[in-house]
C-alpha cells in the first residue's frame, strides 16, 4: 500500500510521466494495416521530411497522420516550448480500436458480415 496523502502520490506518479511531445487520434476510421503504411515511412524522419511524405502520400491515411502529426508539432511548441525544427518523429504506432460489424446480403438468401475496422493512432515527437 502507498504511503502519503493522495495528491502527494499523484504528485509522485506525475513526476514519472512521459514530457515528450505527443498527439493521439482515437476512433479513426481506417485499419491498423492501412495506417501502418504510412507510420512505416515517417518514423524516425525530422518533422518537415516526414510532413512532405505524408503531404504527397496517395492513401487515406495519409490526411488523417498529417493532421495528426502538425497537432503533435503544436503540442511541442505550445506545451513544451520546443523549436520545430529540431523535432523528429520518434515513436508513431497505430493499435486496434473497435469494429463495427454490418451484413452483406448475398445469393439464396445467406449474408457475409463486413467488418469495418478501426484504430487508434499515436505520434511521439523528440529533439534532436
């Protein structure tokens, strides 16, 4: 059992949190698959590289991840008083959220379920 009144344990637990930059996108409606596509081409990348790669990227989760990654750009600069510049993607990952399951009709009366995926998508920034 901790020891200490409550708010000097969330003082302490506070204390060990992660301070790196960082954005989450629950919820978004494209798979795990699809999105590690393009977190697959960005990590590791400097920030301006990585927004030009997701910038001219064809797939759909392309738009999702640049909207994602100017927000973790933003949080950066805001929160934690970094310079953009010297920003690099550390850590970018996508985990299995939810699936909405639907029915397909198909021939003599028998149905196929669809499932329509989702993901839940994290962007970790660093300096360099």
């Amino acid at each position: 059992m901790a020891k200490g009144h409550r708010s000097q344990i969330k003082r302490e637990r506070n204390a060990n949190a992660d301070k790196r930059p960082s954005a989450k996108l629950s919820y978004a409606r494209v798979s795990v698959q699809k999105a590690c596509f393009v977190l697959d081409a960005i990590r590791g990348k400097d920030v301006t590289t990585a927004l030009g790669i997701v910038t001219y990227n064809p797939r759909y989760a392309s738009t999702l991840i640049e909207k994602l990654l100017k927000s973790a750009i933003a949080n950066a600069e805001n929160n934690n008083g970094m310079k953009a510049e010297n920003l690099f993607v550390e850590e970018c990952f996508a985990n299995k959220g939810p699936t909405m399951k639907r029915v397909k009709p198909r021939a003599r009366g028998s149905a196929y379920r669809i499932e329509k995926r989702m993901s839940h998508i994290t962007i970790v920034l660093n300096e360099r």
